[in-house]
C-alpha cells in the first residue's frame, strides 16, 4: 500500500492552482468475474479534503488490438458486474482510514461512474460512440454529432473524446494529467449533486418545522421560528464554504488545452445545471430566512406593544384611584 498526494506529471505548477490535493492511496489487486471472464483489477483511492471519496478501478491490456475496445466497452458497460470490487475497495480504503476518521459514515449508495478508456493511437475499427454509450446501435446522425462534437486534440497523435458518462482518451503516452483533470471534474459535478440533495432535503424539513409551528401558540410558535432560522443560518454558512471549496478545487491558468478539457468535462458532466441548482436552493434558503425574520420581528413588536399597554394599564389602577380621591 502506497499514500501519497496526488501530483500532475506534465503540467508546470503555474499552470494550474490545487487548493490541496487529494490523497491518493494505491490499493492492493482487486479480482472480479464480469461476463464469464476473470480480471485483476489495480484500485487506487483519491479522498478530497472536503469528504468525497473517488475509488479508480484499473485494467491494463496494453497487448490487445486496438479492435477489442469496442467489445471490452460493450462487456462493462454502465460498469456492470463490479458492484462488489467497488465494496471491496470501499472497504479497504475504511480499514486504511479507520485510525483517523473512525466510524465516520460513508454514504455508499449516493455514488456515480465515470469510465476512462485509453488508447494509444486511433483505430477506424473502434466506433467511439458504441464505446461511450456502451451499445451497439445503428446510431443516427444527431446522436453521433453530439458525442463526438465533444472533442478536443493538441496534437494530431492524441485526442479527448468526452460524453456524459465516460471518455476515451487517445494518446502515445498514458495521458496521467488529461485523466487527473478529468477526475476532478468528476468529483465537483458528484459534491454538487450531493449538496443539492441536501438542500432539497433541508427545505422539505423546512416546510413541515414551519407547518408544524403554526398550530403551537404565539409564544411557542416565535420561539420555534427562531430555531428554524438559526437551521437555515447554519446550513447556508455550511454549504456555501464547501461549495466554494468545490468550485475552487482546482483552476487552470495558462495552458489552453488543459484548461478546455477540464471545463469541457464540467459541462458534459452538468455542471453548470447542478451548480444553477444548488445557487437557486440557496436562494429560498435566504428568502425563507428574510421572511421568518420579518415574522419574529413584528411578533417581537407586537409582544412589546402588548407589555407597553399592560403596563400603562398597571399604572393607571395603581395611581388613578389616589388621584381621583
């Protein structure tokens, strides 16, 4: 077993700016049966300093003909069959860290896949839409040109062919730097969707605290708002700093291709959808948050009213019968 922080290989540190890399652990072989054939798969483990976890499963057949892609793709498609190395990996990775993150839960069923197929040279007998969509279909036009408009090349030796679900990356070399970017993006678009979850789950809790309230009495009912508002003030704070942390997770700065992959990979991902999500859930956060202000503040108002008026009452039967005598 092998921890180390996760570096790029090629790029030149000013080229790109990692607020803290990730923890890479490489793990031992994992074996899995798919479709009646055996494999050995290398694992490696990326753990994110704001909680995400990505776990990398490998197969190296660097001998086989360009030609079996297509059939290898179409055998793992949507990762079938590897539900248990991914658990197998999981736990190896909680054994790893069990000293420092004790019990911490790990959400194993809140997960998404992204599959990387590399290449070292393009072959016209592998069809990159079958791998990508992992069918095998007479596709027709309009599905082939927006798979493959998503495509970017520096040289004409290599190409990143990107989709929603995976991406084939051909090159000479294995391109480790093309497929730490891409791994990024991955783990954004995952945190965001997680943290969207979140928030819906938030609001709904919201709604039913404020529903609830409103058959308690007013004294009750004001001190039930405020609670609700300290929630809301909380979870902004919470989700906003991590969102921040995301979103900054890594930013490239002059290497132009590098930097086209990885913001191509975001938005094939959706990011921009998700990030639109999780910025407009925050806004009800806010709003919900002014209104039950207002509403503490006029019952604040309205209790002070009522003081003010039981006190000049007291007054009043207290002195008036003394002046009236």
């Amino acid at each position: 077993m092998q921890i180390a922080r996760t570096c790029f290989v090629r790029v030149q540190p000013s080229s790109l700016s990692i607020g803290e890399a990730p923890l890479r652990i490489c793990l031992p072989p994992i074996p899995a049966r798919v479709g009646g054939a055996g494999y050995s798969f290398s694992a490696e483990a990326r753990l994110y300093n704001f909680g995400a976890l990505s776990i990398c499963l490998i197969i190296d057949e660097s001998d086989a003909p360009p030609s079996q892609l297509s059939s290898e793709a179409l055998r793992f498609a949507g990762q079938a069959g590897l539900d248990d190395s991914f658990t197998a990996a999981l736990a190896q990775v909680r054994a790893i860290l069990s000293p420092v993150a004790g019990e911490r839960e790990i959400d194993p069923g809140f997960n998404d896949e992204y599959t990387l197929y590399l290449i070292d040279r393009a072959d016209p007998r592998i069809d990159p839409v079958v791998v990508l969509l992992g069918e095998d279909g007479m596709f027709s036009p309009e599905i082939r040109d927006d798979i493959l408009k998503n495509t970017l090349s520096y040289e004409k030796t290599d190409a990143a062919i990107l989709s929603f679900s995976g991406a084939i990356l051909i090159s000479p070399d294995i391109p480790h730097d093309l497929i730490e970017l891409i791994g990024f993006a991955a783990v954004q678009v995952l945190e965001l969707r997680f943290y969207d979850r979140e928030l819906s789950r938030q609001l709904e809790k919201m709604y039913e605290d404020i529903e609830s309230a409103e058959n308690l009495s007013w004294f009750a009912r004001f001190r039930q708002y405020r609670a609700i508002m300290r929630v809301l003030m909380q979870t902004q704070a919470e989700i906003s700093e991590v969102i921040e942390k995301v979103n900054n997770l890594i930013k490239t700065t002059d290497d132009a291709y590098y930097a086209r992959v990885y913001e191509m990979a975001l938005k094939v991902m959706k990011s921009p959808e998700w990030t639109g999500s999780v910025d407009r859930r925050i806004r009800v956060i806010r709003e919900n948050y002014r209104m039950l202000s207002d509403e503490v503040n006029v019952q604040h108002s309205n209790f002070l009213t009522w003081v003010i008026i039981i006190l000049i009452a007291v007054a009043v039967a207290i002195f008036l019968p003394g002046a009236l005598a």
